[in-house]
C-alpha cells in the first residue's frame, strides 16, 4: 500500500513539473512574440515617418511615398493592437486561491492536492495558449501587411499616374 500511495505522490508532483515547464514554455514564446511586434512597430513608425516626408516634399515620388506611409501605418497599427491585445494570465495564486483550488478536492492529500493544483497550471497555460495565438496571428498580419506595402505602392502609384517618376 505503501508503494502505491509513494507512486501516486510521485506522478502528482511529476505532473505539476510537467505542468509548470509546459506553463513556462508558453510564457517564453509570448514574450517572443511581443518582442518582435515591439520590434516591428519601431521600424513601421520610423519607416512611415520617412514615407510621410517623402510624400510632402512634392517631388514626383510623393504619391508613391504616401501609399508607403499608408501601408507602414496600416502595418503599425497591426503591431499595436498585436502588442495591446492582452495579458498573461498568471499561476501565481495567494493563499485564498490555493484554498478555493483546493476546496473540492475529494481526498485531502498531498497527492491529490499536487494534481488539482498541477490541472489548475494547465488550464491557465491553455488560456493563455490561446493569447500566443493571437499574438503570432496578428505578428503574421503585420509582416505580411509590412512586406506587401512597397510592391502595393509602387503599384498603386503606377495606376494613379505616377509612372513618370519611375
């Protein structure tokens, strides 16, 4: 009996581990992704700020320069709300939580507490499993938008009439 209570314990505390590294990982991949939306936000704002001088220095390129500006602005906005979307939901819980977690628990012991609170990390890390997705989809959004911009551009500025300045 000894043996199988040792075993229980082992796997609950294995799984809240396993839990706990699987929580980490997405916490990692998370803060990756906002670190390249913060990235490409910079380079949109500095290249959008660029496009807009070119467009009001009233050359020939200046329609061109303004489709730039639009589409860098569209890209920016798509990395504000990527970054602005949400936070992490956090596994920290105080006493009061780790007391609510554990109120329905049918055996009170360490075994059975290790599991409950190892499904409650699993459920947050799903939640926020879903937050990284969102972030990585408007990421794709935003270098899509941020690659398509200058070949749009120069086609949009080519329909307009601008072909003179190429």
């Amino acid at each position: 009996m000894t043996d199988d209570k040792d075993f229980a314990l082992w796997l609950a505390k294995e799984k809240k581990a396993l839990a706990d590294a699987g929580y980490r990982e997405v916490a990692r991949a998370f803060h990756r992704v906002k670190g390249c939306l913060a990235s490409a936000l910079v380079l949109t704002v500095t290249l959008t700020s660029a496009s807009v001088a070119g467009a009001c220095s009233q050359r020939e390129y200046s329609l061109v320069c303004g489709f730039l500006a639009l589409g860098f602005a569209i890209t920016g906005g798509l990395c504000a709300v990527g970054l602005y979307s949400g936070p992490l939901l956090s596994k920290n819980v105080g006493p009061e939580g780790v007391d609510t977690i554990l109120s329905d628990v049918p055996t009170r012991d360490e075994a059975q507490a290790s599991l409950w609170l190892a499904y409650t990390v699993f459920f947050i890390t799903g939640e926020n499993s879903k937050l990284l997705g969102k972030g990585r989809r408007w990421l794709r959004a935003a270098w899509i938008s941020l690659s398509l911009t200058p070949p749009v551009a120069f086609v949009l500025a080519v329909a307009c009439g601008a072909w003179s300045a190429f």
